[in-house]
C-alpha cells in the first residue's frame, strides 16, 4: 500500500527538464554562417603558413614549437601596424581583428570549435579532413588577384567620379559668386540712378543744394497690402481686422536691404530685416510663400514686384 501510494504521489509530481546543446551557441557575427566560415578559413591561412601538415586536423593536433609561435608573433606585429594605417572605412570589423591576434595555439582551438559549429550546419565534414574547406581557401587565394584588380578598377572610378563632382561644385560656385555680384551690381546701378533723378539741377548743370536725398519709406495698411495680393493672410485676424494692421517699410544705408516695422492691433512688433536678394534666392528656389512676424504669409513674388516698383523704378 505505501509503494502504491508513493507511486500515486510521483505521478501527479510535475518534472521539469532542461535541455542543453552539447553543441556551442552562436552569438553576434557567428550566427551568420557565411560570416563564421569566412572567420575559419581566415584562421586556418594564418596557421598553415607557420605549422604545415599532412592534414588540417594533424596540424591543429599537434602542439606549436617556440619557435612557429615567435615566427608567428612577428606575424601578427607587422599586421597591427599595417592595420593602424588603414582607413576607418577599409578596416576588417572587430571580431575578425580580435581573431587574427590571438596566439597561434589560441587560433587553432578557436578554428576547432569553428569547425564543430560549420560540421553541425553541414557546411563541411570532418570525414574527408575538412577538404572541402581546403578547396574554398584554394579557390580564394587563386581568384585573390582578380578581386584586387577589380577592386582597384572600382577604387580609381570612385576617385574620377569624387574629382568630377568636385569640379562641378567648383563650377557651381564660381557661378554663384558671379550672380552674387552680378545682383548687386544691378543694385547699385539702380539705387544711383534713383538718386540722379532725386537730384535738381539749375540751368548751368549743377546741384542746386548739397542735402544727401533719402528715400522714403513706404507704409501701407495690412488692408491694402492684402488688396495688391502681397499679404495673404494673418494668423488670429480676419480680413475685416487688416485695416488695423500697419506695415512700415524702408531701405536702409546697404544696398538692397530693408527694414520692416509693423503694428499689429496697436501693438509694435520687433523689425524684420529684409534683404532683397534673398527674396531673389526664395524666388528662384520656388518658394512661393513666405512667414514675416511669426504671423503674416506674404506672397514672395508680388512682395519683390512692390519693391521694385517703388524703390527701383521697375
């Protein structure tokens, strides 16, 4: 009776079971099979080339001499300064860096487990010593000038191709340099002109008074400016309300520059400064529609269409 019972107990007993592969989990870079055979036959190259063999498994079976070791010390030096000079951009990542400076004992056991992983995926197979994988390092090192020239046909046409875009910013540039100062070279031509016709000249040719002329500034209600399509609407203002809204533009001593004042219910707001060949630059970019006092849309074009009809005589 107590062994039945017992029994009774065990079977209502819940078990828990934890299962672990007697085969090493892959993180990072490793869980990427073409990335860990990549990695492998990197180390099997740097072990072959310092402990030769019969076979890959004889020579990752047989201990390194002082000497291989030291050889291949010297190895991995070299490769660290030649390294340290390569671009950021042409380095190898990290883990295949942290890999080919390991010890070469170090190497061959990592290359062991590599081994057991890409056998656990079916990519090669300890029975035939591992010569598929032979083959692949063979088939690299014989297409390895190939994929240099390729790489350096690449790397020359990356080069024409950064000169000729350098060329044409070049290019561009020198262009914009020239409308810059082709516009304010207009500019200037006419604001003299403007001021000649301010002038008054007596019968003999000469200015008659020596007061410098300055122009006046323009001021128009929101209304108004609304009528001519320049202003388009104001953000908390209905129409009705735009007739109390007083805009104050005038030119300042620069060529082409303007100062704008507003009052806005009564209330002044802070000057905007306005420079013609920005409006230009808006004007050629497509924009169509422009924000002044965080509150009014102005309409680019008929805006420099005002100006030009009122200081410049356009």
């Amino acid at each position: 009776p107590n062994r039945e019972s017992t029994l009774s107990q065990l079977a209502k007993t819940e078990v828990s079971l934890t299962l672990t592969s007697k085969f090493e989990l892959l993180e990072g870079d490793d869980k990427d099979l073409k990335t860990l055979m990549t990695k492998t036959k990197k180390l099997v190259v740097d072990v072959i080339r310092i402990q030769p063999g019969e076979t890959l498994p004889e020579i990752l079976e047989t201990p390194a001499t002082s000497l291989q070791e030291s050889e291949h010390k010297k190895i991995v030096e070299r490769r660290a300064v030649q390294d340290a000079q390569t671009p950021e951009e042409m380095k190898s990542s990290p883990c295949v860096l942290e890999d080919s400076q390991l010890p070469l004992e170090q190497k061959k056991r990592r290359i062991q487990r590599n081994l057991r992983n890409l056998e656990q995926a079916g990519l090669v197979s300890a029975t035939n010593n591992y010569q598929d994988l032979i083959k692949d390092i063979a088939k690299d090192i014989r297409y390895q000038r190939r994929h240099r020239q390729r790489r350096k046909a690449e790397f020359m046409k990356l080069q024409q191709t950064l000169t000729a875009l350098n060329s044409k910013a070049s290019f561009f540039q020198e262009q914009m340099n020239y409308y810059d100062t082709y516009i304010k070279t207009c500019l200037d031509n006419l604001n003299r002109k403007n001021s000649r016709r301010s002038i008054k000249l007596d019968g003999k040719g000469e200015e008659k008074g020596s007061k410098k002329w300055k122009p006046q500034s323009l001021k128009y209600t929101a209304a108004r400016l609304y009528e001519k399509g320049v202003v388009l609407e104001i953000e908390g203002l209905q129409t009705n309300q735009f007739k109390n809204v007083m805009f104050d533009i005038s030119p300042t001593e620069e060529v082409g520059d303007f100062e704008v004042k507003a009052k806005f219910m009564g209330v002044e707001m802070e000057k905007v400064q306005l420079h013609f060949q920005d409006l230009l630059q808006l004007q050629y970019e497509g924009v169509a529609v422009m924000k002044m006092f965080d509150k009014a849309k102005v309409n680019v074009n008929l805006l420099i269409f005002l100006l030009n009809k009122k200081f410049y005589g356009k």
